[in-house]
C-alpha cells in the first residue's frame, strides 16, 4: 500500500468512525452519555480505538454535532480543555438532523 492509498485508508476511516460516534452517543437521545462509557461501546461493538474516538470526538464538537459538559459541574467544556473522562455529550438539533439525512456532511458517514 503506498501513501496514496494509505491516505485514503485512514480518511475513509475517520468518516467512518464519526458516524459510528455519533450513532452511538444518539442511542439514548436526550439524555447526556458520559464520554468514556460511549468510547467503550464504540471499541467494543465498532472497533473505534481510543485515539480515534478523541479524534472523532474533537472533530463533532468543533462543527457542533454534540454538545460536550463535565459530568461533575455540567459546565459546557471543549475536549482540548478536560480530559475526556471528565466529560459527557450529547447530539445537538445539528447532529440530529445529520443522523437523519435532513443535512449531509461529507465528513461523516451515517
């Protein structure tokens, strides 16, 4: 496999395991789902590993698909600034909507 295709590879997989992320913190909807118990489930029933559940995490936030809080003070917080044990999540209107195919990101594979 040469760089190229390699690239690829692992775009492909980021798209992928926004999709997968997204999915699964929208299994009990409404409801805030602590990051480290949806990182679980996405390892064990997607094969997300912990670097790329950050990084899918990070990526969600940022174009404002979840919504992150601390568990401990539901304060709003941002993944650069916690860790993300320390921290719960939930789709906003946003991500709803692109779970639903009401809008589409091509960064993200539902």
């Amino acid at each position: 496999m040469d760089k190229s295709d390699l690239r690829k590879f692992s775009n492909a997989k980021f798209v992928s395991n926004n999709g997968s992320v997204l999915e699964r913190m929208n299994m009990l909807a409404g409801k805030y789902k602590r990051l480290f118990d949806i990182q679980k489930v996405t390892e064990d029933l997607d094969g997300v590993s912990k670097e790329e559940f950050i990084e899918s995490i990070d990526f969600l936030a940022e174009e404002k698909y979840i919504h992150l809080r601390t568990i401990a003070e539901h304060c709003p917080a941002m993944l650069a600034d916690c860790e993300y044990k320390e921290l719960e999540g939930k789709p906003t209107g946003k991500g709803t909507r692109l779970l639903y195919g009401y809008i589409k990101d091509d960064m993200v594979e539902v």
